[in-house]
C-alpha cells in the first residue's frame, strides 16, 4: 500500500512540475514582451522630447521675429532689396 502511494506522489509531483515548467515558459514570454514594449516606450518618449524641444525653439525664433520692429538694433533700411547688383 506504501507503494502504491509513493507512485502516485511521484506522478503528482512530476505533473505539478511539467506545469510549474509550462507556467514559467508563459511568464518568461510575457516578460520578454513586456521588455520590447517598455523598450518601444522609451524610444517614442524620446522622440517626442526632442520633437518638443524643436517645437519650442521654433516658438522662440517665433516670438523674436515678431518682436522686431524697424527700431530693432541691427535692422537697416535697404533700398531696393531686390535689385542684382552689377558686376
């Protein structure tokens, strides 16, 4: 009778290690996917830190142009702009 039970503790411990396997396989799968998605993550946050900090460069050229006046230092008046010169 010892036997008998001994067998059948085997199998169950062999089964509950074929599916302690299996079950660590699917969270090794999901961690590995997880890892890509947080990689994709950080490359798309990257990219829209830098699109940000052009975009906010572009606003300060923005703003500097439209605070030009004719008075502003180094702005000169020049007579036919157009013209090509000879030469």
């Amino acid at each position: 009778m010892r036997c008998n039970f001994l067998k059948v503790d085997i199998c169950t411990v062999f089964q509950e290690k074929l599916v302690i396997e299996a079950i660590k396989k699917q969270l090794q799968a999901q961690i590995n996917d997880s890892f890509e998605q947080l990689c994709r993550l950080q490359e798309a946050r990257q990219q829209v830190l830098a699109d940000l900090q052009d975009k906010n460069i572009a606003l300060d050229i923005d703003i500097e142009q439209y605070n030009l006046t004719e008075d502003s230092p180094e702005i000169s008046y020049k007579p036919d702009p157009t013209r090509v010169p000879k030469g």
